[in-house]
C-alpha cells in the first residue's frame, strides 16, 4: 500500500516551512542563480532574485512522481470533500467551477516537467482551485522567502462609492489615503477583484476571498491588541509576476493623477540554512527536515503579520486602540469589552477556537459573560471577524453557555465521512486508541442512542451512495461527540438577559470564518435565529456569514504517524 513509502515525500509535501541564506561567503563560488541570490544583500534583493533561484532548482522525475502519488493518495482515501468539490451549483452568495481534484493531479501526471517549481506550483494551483480553507500545498524549497509590497490597499465605501484606497505607504505614508485608479494599466477595482477571485483559495464566496486580499484587523494574541495585516495581495510567499507593481493613483489635492511603482520588499523567513549555489540550495532548504519536537514533522510558519518594532507600529500602520471601549477580560482566543457610551453593550471577541485546552478558554467565556452581567450590560456582540476556526469542542462550550442544550444532541453538527480502504485499516485498529482523529468510532455519536458508538461498526458496515456523479461508502450520519457544560454553569447564565434571547445578540463576521467558526454562526444564526452582520466585501452584493465547513487539518506527517501509532504501517 502507498502509505508504506510516504516517509520519502516529508521533506517535499506538507506546511510551508521558511528558510534563508545568512552568512554567505563574500565572492560567490559558484555563479548559478542560487549563488547569486545568496551573495546578495538582504536589502536589495528582488523578486527576479528570488524566481531565478527556484526556477534553477532541476526536476527530480522520481521525487516528483513519489510525490504526485502522495498527494493522489491524500485526496482519494483522505480528504472528505473530493465528491462535495464536484458540485456544479453552489448556493448564492458562493461561486465555484465543479474541481475533480483526482482528474487534474493525474493530468499533472502526464505532463512532462522540465522545473521543479513548476511542478509544484500546479500541484497548489489545482488544490486551492478547491477554494477550501482546510486544503493548501506547500514545498520547503519555495517557502524561503516573503514578498511585501509597498502599499497596501483597502475598499472603503467613500459617498455611497466603494473606492479602491491606500491603506497605507511603507515609505512614510506617502500615498495613504490615495484613489487606486488603475493597477498594472488596467482599472483597479475589477483589477483587484479578479485577483482575489482567481487567485486565492480560501473561499467559495469571491467577496471573502476580497476580505482577503485587501488590509484587515487581526488580533494579536502576543501583543493583547488589535493591529493591522496587509493582506495577501500585498503580502505573498510564492514569487509575484514582477519586481514591482504599477499603479495609478489619484491623490488629494493633486492636479493629475501619479503613477507609482510599488516595489516588492524581499524578506528571508528564516535566519538559520545557508547555502551558495543551486546543489545547496537543493540539500540545505529543499530536503532539510524540520521537526517540531512532537514528531510530527514540520512546524508551519505563522500567517505573516507586520510586528511593530520596540520603536513604534510598523511603517504606515495605525496602532487599534479603542477609547470607547474597556477591555474587562482576555483569554488566548477571547476578549471581552465593555462599551462607554453605550452601557448596555458588551463586546465578546473571539479571534480563535484553535486554543487548549477548551474547557480553560471556556471558563474564561463563562467569567467574561459574568463580568458583562454584573456591569449590567443587557445586549451582547460576538465579534468572528478573522477567525478561521479551531476545535469543535470550544464551538460547544460556547454556544451552550448562549443557548444551554435542552438535550445533549442539541450542539452536534450531523454529517457523514467518506469512508475508504486504507480509513477502515486506521478504524479497525483505532477505536479508542490516542490520536486517531476522526478514525476512532468511540469519539462519535450514534445519532440513534445519543451515546457514542460502543464498537466499530460506523466503519466497518459503510454504505453506498452517488454524490455528483460518483459512487464512495460513507459512514451513515454521525457527529462528533462533544460534552455538555456543567449545570453549575447553566444555572448561572441562565439569569442573564440575553440567554436564550436572539433579540439581545448580534453577530460580526466578516465572511472569513471557517471550520468550528462556522459551526457556531451555523448554530447561533440556523437553529438561535441570532441576527448576523458581514463586514466587508462589495457593496450591495450579499456575502458569507462563513467559508468553509469544519473538518480537521492533518499535515502528511500527521496521517503517518497515526497509522504507525497504531501499528498499521512500519
């Protein structure tokens, strides 16, 4: 079976790992493009640096094809969404093309590669053709470096006009505030929303993948604040098309418009692999495993984010301060605000799910709700922009301290998985073992008892059904088995006023949540009738409330190492 020889592909599939040249020698010895890349300033190295070098790195037909069955493997036993992305109709605000992701890898299969790059970057291009915020595809070699552009850009609505605008100007906020007439001579606006809608990912709504691309708010759990990122039109990890972008703006005060050339800002991403030359570049950042400790394999880099330096915000960036609100309480995923001039108001922010161990973070949600309530705060806002998910059962908690269950089932999301060979191998050997994710049936619930399955017949008794078109097993419907939260607690928000009351809660998102945070605008808008507000996107055109269903993110490594903790592969 395939999954036998994967321990070869670590070092190419997998999170994106960040590496760079430090420390090189002062006289190149050897001229390729590596070299060169290597040999140059930090300061001054450009994008057509950094494109020559990976460009330059030689196609391995044996790793490529190792690798290729990997990934083929990986979306035909492994993913849940391969019969769901052949879907022809997707309900408005969401627009996709029907992706047989098997299809298109085995067209890669058959074509003949002369770059490695190349290579891989069809790979991505046919996975984030999925416009799934789970499913993503990054190589060691070409995550070396980040490329931040000069502006950053945003959409304000100016007037009753929504306006491409400068966000904000690295060089001294030079063109902050500026119109965005055209990009690269063409009109910015359709310009921009192309782009994002080609070009990302992230989302099936293209109004989320714009959210995207443009400047947004991020909480910055590290700084206890709010501060700014530019967005991924103006902050890339795969090489832009040029050194430079050209735009046209139209500035206040200004006669005629200017042009400007927003130069790509070249930053290695790692400080500690050296190399001088294109065989170097290969052993010392293409096949340099990197582990985390955990055994897991690589450790993924962090979204990049602009980290204020001990001097002041980053260039051209406002710090968020708030002096209209009090901050009252955080945790690692949770802030809770109180309003000043409006009392009655509380704000609960939750910028991410993805925190353990839950039943911490949901103590600081239950305190946070207390300390509103005893401020005699009366209506709640729950604030999901940015965040893109985390674990199911946090989701749970709070929910249920919003609405406490009537019945246990009450905050189980149902569904069915996909079920293959190589899944009912990991299940049979599984069932309440450590670490085995959605392959252990203790952990689900028998939608007919209530209870979680007492054996493994979730898996091994799958039945048939056509999805688009194509024939798969599937589990029958099931859930995720989460805990209720403790009466003690029930009986406590129970008394305040917006338990059980729609009518008190709003919600922000900004079409950007996904995974368990689209589980709870699922529940608190679907089955709570809580109304919910989207920030962003085109004016006058609907939008997402969320992005992308929840599901787990399991790296190649992850998968490997369940199967051997269980003794299903050496």
């Amino acid at each position: 079976m395939l999954l036998l020889s994967l321990q070869q592909t670590l070092l190419l599939v997998g999170t994106l790992l960040s590496t760079s040249a430090l420390a090189a020698p002062s006289t190149p010895s050897h001229l390729d493009a590596c070299g060169l890349l290597a040999n140059k300033n930090v300061s001054f190295l450009s994008v057509t640096d950094v494109a020559n070098c990976y460009q330059a790195v030689p196609f391995n037909s044996t790793r490529a094809k190792t690798t290729l069955e990997t990934v083929h493997t990986l979306f035909k036993d492994y993913y849940v969404f391969t019969d769901a992305a052949l879907n022809p109709r997707a309900p408005k605000p969401f627009k996709n093309e029907p992706i047989d992701v098997l299809k298109r890898l085995e067209m890669i299969g058959r074509t003949k590669y002369t770059s490695d790059f190349q290579f891989h970057m069809d790979i991505r291009a046919t996975i984030e053709a999925l416009k799934d915020g789970h499913a993503s595809y990054d190589v060691l070699c070409y995550g070396a470096y980040a490329f931040v552009n000069r502006l950053a850009l945003h959409a304000p609505v100016v007037n009753g006009t929504q306006q491409l605008r400068v966000f904000s100007d690295t060089q001294d906020n030079e063109y902050k505030g500026c119109i965005v007439e055209k990009i690269n001579g063409r009109p910015a606006w359709p310009y921009m929303k192309n782009w994002a809608t080609n070009v990302l990912g992230y989302s099936h709504d293209p109004n989320a993948r714009l959210n995207i691309a443009l400047a947004t708010q991020v909480y910055r759990r590290d700084l206890g604040r709010f501060d700014t990122f530019d967005g991924f039109f103006a902050t890339r990890t795969v090489p832009p098309e040029s050194d430079a972008i050209e735009y046209q703006l139209r500035c206040e005060g200004a006669s005629k418009p200017v042009k400007v050339f927003g130069e790509w800002i070249v930053q290695p991403t790692k400080e500690d692999i050296k190399f001088d030359s294109v065989e170097s570049f290969v052993k010392n950042v293409c096949l340099a495993p990197e582990d985390d400790g955990s055994g897991h394999g690589p450790t993924p880099t962090p979204v990049l984010i602009p980290t204020p330096s001990p001097d002041g915000p980053h260039p051209g960036l406002d710090v968020q301060e708030f002096p209209g609100a009090e901050k009252i309480l955080e945790g690692n995923g949770t802030v809770f605000y109180h309003l000043k001039e409006q009392p009655h108001i509380g704000v609960m922010v939750i910028h991410s799910f993805d925190i353990a161990p839950t039943e911490v973070e949901g103590k600081v949600v239950f305190e946070g709700l207390k300390a509103l309530n005893s401020r005699n705060v009366t209506n709640l806002v729950i604030d999901f922009q940015a965040n893109v998910g985390g674990y199911v059962e946090l989701s749970a908690i709070v929910v249920q301290l919003l609405f406490p269950n009537k019945s246990p089932l009450d905050v189980l999301l149902e569904a069915d998985q996909r079920v293959t060979k190589p899944l009912q191998q990991a299940a049979l050997h599984g069932y309440k073992a450590n670490n085995t994710e959605y392959m252990d049936a203790s952990l689900l619930v028998d939608l007919k008892t209530g209870l979680p399955y007492k054996d493994n017949s979730i898996f091994s008794r799958p039945v048939t059904l056509t999805r688009n078109g194509r024939k798969n097993l599937y589990t029958e419907r099931t859930a995720l088995f989460v805990p209720t939260i403790p009466q003690s607690q029930v009986d406590v928000v129970k008394t305040f006023p917006w338990t059980n009351n729609a009518n008190n809660i709003r919600v922000i998102t900004d079409g950007r949540s996904g995974s368990a945070t689209g589980m709870t605008t699922y529940f608190l808008t679907s089955e709570h009738n809580v109304e919910a507000f989207v920030v962003g996107g085109t004016a006058g055109e609907d939008m997402s409330m969320f992005s992308f269903a929840g599901a787990s993110v399991l790296a190649l490594s992850d998968i490997q190492q369940t199967y051997k903790g269980l003794g299903a592969i050496t």
